[in-house]
C-alpha cells in the first residue's frame, strides 16, 4: 500500500509543476502584448513624424 505521505508530496510536485506552467504561460502572453503595444506605439511615432514632414 501506498503511504498517505507520498501521496501528499506526489500531489505537490504535480501542483506545483502546474502553477509553473501556468505562470510562464501567463508571462509570455504579456511579454507578447507589451511588444504589440509597443510595436504599434513605434509605428505611431513614425507615422507622426512623416505626417509633420508633409505639412511643411
């Protein structure tokens, strides 16, 4: 029979490998987001710079 305290600590590892996994995932999805923004916020900026140098 398996004991109750490797049950326990089995289910730990696994639990803790899980939030692991759930963190990472949830940093690179924010690591993608930021890079978007700040993609899109680089193409404003350049877009903002041609449109002044067409009105002079």
């Amino acid at each position: 029979m398996v004991s109750k305290r490797y049950l326990i600590e089995a289910e730990l590892v696994i639990t803790s490998r899980v939030y692991a996994y759930l963190i990472d995932e949830y940093k690179n999805r924010m690591d993608d987001k930021i890079t978007v923004a700040l993609t899109g916020l680089h193409i404003k900026q350049q877009s903002d710079k041609t449109a002044k140098k067409d009105v002079q």
